[in-house]
C-alpha cells in the first residue's frame, strides 16, 4: 500500500485524483487545500509521496517542496504544473521534485501518468532506505563482532576481511588482501578438506548457509 497526500486548492480536482489513484486499491490518498495544512499533515503522517499543485496562495507547490528539503524530508514530490510553464518545471526540479506533470484537468491518461510517477519513485526510495537499513546493519555488525568476518571468491581467495584478524591470526588484513596470506595456510591441514567440500556446497546452491567447526593454524605457528 502506498499512502499519498495530495495538496491542491481544487476540492473537485482532488476529489478526481484520489477516485483514480484508489480505484485499483494499491493507494491510500489523503487531501488537503494549503501548503499549511500539508506541514501540519507530514509532521503527524508519514507519507510514501507528496502530490502538489503549483498555484497556492501564501505557499505555492515549489515553495513548499523547498521547505521540506531544507527540513530534511525526503518524500517523492510530484508537483502538478500549469500548462506551458516550463520555467516552474525547471525551479521544481531544481528543487528536488521527483516528476512533474502538466494539470489538465480530468485526463485519464495523465492520472495514469501520475499514478506510475507514484508508483516508480516511490519503489526507488524503498529500495534506497532498505540499502542504508542493510549498510547500517553491516557497519553495526563489524563494528561489533568479536571474531573476524571474511568475503572470498569460490576458490577461496580472500576479497575482504575485518574484524580481529590480527589478533586471531597473527596475519594483518593487508597480509589477506595481498595474497600473502591465504586460506590453505590459514587452515590445519588436517581441516582443510572439509573447507573445500564446504566451499562448493555453498557455490552449487544459491543463498545457502553452512556451519564448519576447524582449527587455523597462526602465523607463528600455533
């Protein structure tokens, strides 16, 4: 579901746009008639985009997409414009709107338009939040990890490696990445085996996991 505020002075426009953007069910469109009223709604709400006309008394649609960028809100914003206007369509997009559209009144094909505009830009900031969410993740997780955490090819060539190498190890994290020390050296070799059958039981099945239990043997011997 796709929740949308749509901000125009119109009340029979916005009553237009919302029985198109609901009538398949994917959306939820919430209405309001001032750039006020719109602050006010996106400080108790949290909305996926921001449908806005342009010609508002007080604060007009770029005015106030302006202000929640400088607020630090990120919302898709997809300003209507008047027909023929191009210089309102490059101050909004300079502005940080997401699209445009011209207002043609009752238009199927631009509430189509529209309706894809939503729908595109809001899949490309869920994508990019769920990308921060899994980094944030990851920095947390190495950040804190009491062991070491190594990425390698299928051949097991260490392509990265953090953590407590070092302390483990006896071998930097340069001396990995360089290729001075690597995993047949790593492993007893007693162990190392069953790290090559683990190996390619990982490569021949997509996201698989697997747990193996060895010794290393340190760099100065232990």
């Amino acid at each position: 579901m796709i929740r949308v505020l749509h901000v125009d002075t119109d009340p029979e426009f916005l009553d237009l746009v919302k029985f198109f953007l609901m009538r398949e069910g994917m959306m939820e469109v919430d209405t309001v008639e001032s750039s006020k009223a719109a602050v006010e709604r996106l400080g108790s709400v949290k909305y996926d985009a921001v449908v806005c006309g342009h010609d508002m008394p007080k604060v007009d649609g770029i005015e106030l997409l302006s202000l929640l960028r400088i607020q630090g809100n990120q919302v898709p914003f997809i300003l209507f414009s008047p027909k023929g206007r191009e210089d309102i369509v490059i101050k909004a997009l300079n502005n940080g709107a997401d699209f445009y559209l011209e207002k043609s009144g009752s238009s199927g094909t631009s509430f189509a338009d529209l309706q894809h505009m939503i729908g595109t830009c809001v899949a490309s900031r869920r994508t990019e939040q769920a990308l921060r969410q899994s980094e944030a993740r990851y920095r947390n997780f190495v950040k804190n990890l009491h062991g070491m955490a190594f990425q390698t090819l299928p051949d097991f060539t260490p392509v990265f490696c953090h953590g407590l190498v070092e302390e483990i190890t006896g071998y930097t994290e340069e001396e990995f990445l360089t290729g001075k020390a690597t995993f047949d050296r790593l492993f007893h070799p007693e162990d190392l085996p069953d790290l090559e059958k683990l190996g390619s039981s990982l490569v021949s099945k997509a996201n698989s996991t697997a747990t193996l239990q060895g010794r290393i043997v340190r760099k100065d011997g232990q």
